[in-house]
C-alpha cells in the first residue's frame, strides 16, 4: 500500500520490480495486471513498462477503452506478460473470453484513488473474481482516503505500508491559491 504525491516516480516503484520479477521468459496470459482510471494513465504505464523493460523479452499491451478493440483484441491473442488496463474495457474483453486472466500473479491498483471516485469499484470487484486467488496485490495512490483505506482492508493481508508526503499534502514547489469568487 503505498502513497507519493503525482510525480514522484510511483509507476517505476511498481514496474521496475515487477520486470525483475517476471525475469526474460514470455508467457502467452499476462501475470501482471495493471488497473488504470483513465486511458492516458493506462498508455503512460504501458509506454514506461516497454521503456523500462527495453532489454527484456516481455511483451506489455495497453487495454482501454474509446478506441477500436480489434487491435487490442489481436494483441491478447498473441499473448503477454504485462497487461495495462482501464477497468471497463478490460470486463468487456475477459467476459467475451478474449482475456484470459487466469495466470496473474501480481495485481496493481494505481491511481486507486481515483478509480473509487470515478465509480470503478463494482468493476474492481467484478475482475477480482476472475484473477486467481494467490498473486500479489498492490494499491498505488496519490491520497489515501478513507475509502482506499476500507478497499485495502478487503484486499490486502498484512500490508507494507509506505507514505511518501503526509496525507492529501502537495508535492514540495507546488503554491497553492484559493479564489473565491461569487458562485455567478
């Protein structure tokens, strides 16, 4: 469980390690899951993991919605090691059988924060009934509310728990202004 403020490198804290983890052998169904809120944090990850692991031999893809699924379609089909993904996008293709997640053995939940706020949960929910019940969870966030508190109580035993910043603090350079105006 662990807390940095945007911009302090909490994507490399989570994909560095992993890469290490899963070594230089491919597989054809992804043991890594990456959930994202939003598509462009989604391309961000993926783009970091390829950048990151360049002298691996692993395959990432990008699931997201908005965009035609037929070449993420095509891409699940020739496999992967590390599947970024937006929650959505990601329950459409696994309930037509195009994902298979059978093989995950390390979950990321980043931006978890987020996901709460824009209503993914019964989603989350949803695509951990379909992951297998031994892997690694990992919850990512620039806050943790009290909600993130609650969501990693129901999936995490026994947390690390590290905390960059102290609780909804702003990255140190960042001023804050507040102008209030008349609600017209």
């Amino acid at each position: 469980l662990a807390g940095a403020q945007t911009g302090t490198g909490k994507t490399a804290g989570f994909v560095l390690p992993l890469l290490q983890k899963l070594g230089g052998v491919q597989g054809t169904a992804p043991r890594v899951l990456v959930l994202t809120p939003t598509r462009e944090l989604a391309a961000q990850i993926a783009e970091s993991a390829r950048d990151y692991g360049v002298h691996k031999k692993l395959r990432t893809r990008v699931i997201f919605g908005g965009v035609g699924e037929r070449p993420q379609i095509d891409g699940l089909r020739v496999g992967c090691d590390i599947l970024v993904a937006t929650p959505g996008r990601l329950l459409d293709l696994a309930n037509r059988r195009f994902a298979n997640l059978s093989e995950v053995q390390h979950l990321v939940l980043d931006e978890a924060d987020r996901m709460l706020d824009m209503g993914f949960l019964p989603d989350i929910r949803r695509i951990l009934e379909l992951l297998p019940s031994r892997r690694q969870n990992l919850l990512f966030s620039a806050t943790f509310s009290d909600d993130i508190r609650r969501l990693s109580g129901s999936l995490l035993r026994d947390p690390a728990r590290v905390e960059v910043a102290p609780r909804n603090t702003a990255a140190e350079g960042v001023r804050q202004i507040v102008y209030p105006v008349d609600r017209d």
